[in-house]
C-alpha cells in the first residue's frame, strides 16, 4: 500500500521583549534558577497579571507579515493541568479567541532535484506564557524546578496540516525561523528555547482524504532532529498498522541517540484542559491606528524584497529566495550590489550563494560577522569585470581576504599587487604560453584537427596551469581556437 504523510506544525517563539508577558520580571536566559520569578509569575494571592504591549506589538507584527487577520478583540483563558514546573497550576494562554487569524508563510526546497515552491497556510498564531522546566542532571538523583522561564512571553504558531514530507517540515520551520527573525520578534536560538518546534505526525493511505490519527512529537530544538523525528515516527506508525495495529493519539518525544520516539503521555483534548476565560484579563482590544503604527515601523518583508530583487537585479527566482533566505543575508546582499553596481548583481548572487556561503559554514560564523566586508567583495567582483584578475585567482584572492581579517577598503588591490595575481591579457605573453603548449601536446593538437572538439580543453587547461591561473581565458581561447586553425 502507498502512504500519505500528513504533517502539522506549532512552534513555541520566544518574543523578544525585556519583561515577560505579565509582569516585570526579565526574560535574560542563564540567570541562576529561580532568581527572575516574581510573585506575579507564580500567582501568589494577591496578584494580578498586567498585559506587556511590547509582547502584542510583536504579534501584531507576525500577523501582517503573513497576510493574516489581526482579531479587534482576543480573550485570554486559563489552560488548566497540573505539573511540577507549571506553579500556576494553569496556564494564561488563548483558546476560543486568538490574537492573530489565518495567514500564509512560503518557503523553497529541493524536491525530487527541483527547486520548488510552496505555500503552507496558518491556522492561528496566539499568545500565552512559558511554564518553568525541570531539571534532571547533579541534584542525587532528585529533579529541580527552575521557573526562571515561568511567564516568559512565547507566540505560539499553529500551521494547516498542508505539509507532506520531512524535507517540507524543515523547510517550512526553516522559512518561519528565518521571518520571525528577519522582523526582530525572536532570537531565533533553537539551543536555548527561543524557537521550539512540536509537529504533529500522521499517516493515510493514498487518496484517502480523511485524515489518520495523528501524533504530536514534542519540542524538538534543532532542523536536523525534525528531519529525523519524521521520518521515525512515519515508518512507525505504516509498520504498526501494515501489522495490524492502531495508532493511538498521543504525545510523544524524540531520543536521537536511539533515533526513536517515545510515548510521553496520551493526548489530551481542549476537554481535559478546561478552558475558561481568565477572570484576572480583560479582552485585549487592538484599534486599526495600533495596527497602522505597527505597519509603518516594520522593515521591508523578504516576498517584498524578492520580488524587488527579480525586478531590479534580474535576478532568477531561485537567487531571490536564497539570497532572502535571512535578513543578514539580503543586507549583505544588497551593500555589495550598491557598492558595486547592478550590472554586478547576478555575479555578486553567485558568490553569496557560493564561496561566501560555503566559507562562512565551514568556518561557522553569521555572515553579518564575515572577514570580508561587501564594500571589499564589491571591489574585487569590479576587478574581475575589468578585466584585472579572472574567476579562479578571484577564489584564491577571496581566501587571501577572507584570512586577512582586515577593514581596509583597499585590501583587494593591495593582494592583487602584493601576491601577484593580474590577469595576463598581453597578446605577445599569452601566444608564448600556447605556442610552448601546443608542442607539448601534439596528440590534443591532433585529435582537436581532426574534429574531436572537446580536446581543446586539455590545451586550455595546460595553458592555464603553465600561467599559473592568471591568464585571460576568453583571450587564450580564442587565441589556441586560431593557432589549431592555422
């Protein structure tokens, strides 16, 4: 039997504000256990939670910048269960009433070889506060209770059960991560919580169109682990049922290590939680000039940004996507292209998507902290077009940049002179090296005359090497092309 895999996703974002979502207490990650958890956090008698705007600004942010409603009126409830790390004994979350309806988030990946598109529409976005967390490891065999993170703001982000392969789960929650980034409403540090990823797993027989019986693997904190996740817990439930089982809905957890998934507990229904308006909440009301202040401080979005990109730069759409694929990404992007002009924009693509990209992985830095400044990428993709080095001394002099560390505008020239990397374009230097190459090479001599075209490469690459890499290729080209007519 063929399967389907049907894939939804919530991701828990950490909300960049100073405070947390109730009251004044700081969100700073590493303080001491149990050092920023204030009365208000724990719900002592007494207290009453006070809404952060900041926290709502940054909803309302999200929720534009995926073309979704933003609700005039939202209602906070109480998600009411008991566990050791929630001291509430509830959690403030929205239920009936979210702050943000529907939206769309589009993203690209590799499919079958092809470069394709899709777009994954979202359910809701709403937001609630963190409960604490447990700590297992140095206490002699007892759990702690840190509830430094009880209360933190967090934008949980409900997708449509539209994604159908591990490959588009990551790349949906790489797109998401990248956006909640690029509009500054998240750090993005999967390591220390700021994005969690819970995905909800399910599997039916092809062109069945009710859905199966679905199973949520929790807080998965890196791509590498979805990627995984999925892909064990598919064959799980295919395996279990080609067996003659049942998936049971619940909640499960990921163990790299045995690259598994492990029942945490059985699924609870909105039932079990009880939900009931937080009596302490007023409904949060957002007017239309509140959306608009939001609108007018928000920074071009990367559809935008795209689509400018393929207009101005004539750049193909996959360049786009990639080069928006973080806002470091794009500004880099576009300070080399406005130090070195439009007509170096798809060569200025290229080595972004190349030896940058490739380096800054290798080396394990930001692009935003690169070596190599775009004013100084800028000028060497100049002196490529001039004429003055060509692509493969431009590699060499790219690592030469990229190890000298240096801020000085005109390091380019300065290694170009120093390691002696000009292009030979003299017609009399460069007749010299073919003319010692074809004697060289009278059986490439030999099959190019006797109409084996592609043996001129041999030559070509003889030619390059015996100039050590600098000479003019279009030029020596055309010159062994006219020597071997002759």
């Amino acid at each position: 039997m063929e399967w389907e895999v049907v894939i939804g996703v919530e991701n828990h974002v950490q909300l960049t504000t100073a405070s947390k979502i109730f009251s004044g207490s700081p969100t700073t990650f590493g303080a001491a256990p149990n050092t920023q958890a204030s009365p208000v956090d724990l719900a002592l008698p007494g207290v009453l939670p006070v809404m952060n705007k900041q926290a709502v600004d940054r909803a309302i942010r999200f929720g534009l910048a995926v073309g979704a409603k933003i609700a005039p009126a939202s209602i906070f409830a109480r998600k009411n269960y008991f566990y050791p790390d929630l001291p509430k004994g509830y959690q403030i979350s929205q239920f009936e009433d979210p702050v943000v309806i529907g939206g769309a988030v589009t993203f690209g990946y590799e499919k079958d070889g092809q470069f394709v598109t899709k777009t994954v529409n979202l359910t809701r976005a709403h937001l609630e506060e963190d409960a604490g967390k447990s700590l297992h490891e140095d206490y002699a065999g007892m759990s702690g209770i840190d509830l430094n993170r009880a209360g933190t703001p967090l934008l949980e982000i409900v997708s449509e059960p539209e994604i159908r392969s591990a490959a588009e789960a990551v790349a949906y929650c790489k797109a998401l991560h990248s956006l909640v980034m690029w509009l500054g409403v998240c750090d993005g540090n999967m390591q220390e919580g700021s994005f969690r990823c819970d995905i909800n797993v399910s599997v039916r027989p092809k062109g069945q169109t009710q859905f199966g019986t679905r199973c949520e693997i929790k807080n998965l904190n890196s791509f590498r682990f979805i990627e995984e996740a999925v892909h064990v817990e598919v064959r799980r439930q295919i395996e279990l049922i080609e067996d003659g089982g049942k998936v049971v809905q619940a909640t499960r957890l990921y163990d790299p290590d045995r690259k598994e998934t492990r029942e945490m507990r059985s699924k609870e229904d909105a039932q079990d939680y009880r939900y009931f308006p937080d009596p302490d909440l007023p409904p949060l009301v957002i007017s239309n000039t509140w959306i608009e202040q939001v609108k007018a401080a928000m920074p071009e979005l990367p559809d935008a940004m795209r689509a400018r990109f393929i207009s101005d730069y004539a750049l193909p759409e996959y360049d786009a996507l990639v080069l928006t694929a973080s806002k470091a990404m794009a500004t880099y992007f576009v300070a080399v292209v406005d130090a070195a002009g439009k007509d170096n924009a798809k060569a200025a693509a290229n080595w972004l998507m190349g030896d940058v990209s490739s380096t800054v992985n290798r080396e394990g830095v930001d692009i935003g902290e690169a070596p190599v400044k775009p004013a100084q990428l800028a000028l060497m993709l100049k002196r490529i077009a001039d004429g003055t080095i060509n692509n493969k001394t431009a590699k060499e002099l790219f690592a030469d940049m990229w190890a000298a560390k240096s801020d000085d505008d005109n390091l380019v020239d300065a290694l170009i002179e120093s390691k002696g990397l000009k292009q030979i374009s003299d017609t009399g230097a460069l007749e010299a090296i073919v003319d010692e190459v074809l004697a060289a090479n009278a059986k490439s001599v030999e099959q190019y005359r006797a109409g084996k075209e592609a043996a001129i490469n041999a030559l070509i690459g003889q030619a390059m090497k015996a100039s050590r890499g600098k000479a003019n290729p279009a030029q020596l080209t055309e010159l062994l092309k006219a020597k071997l007519a002759g």
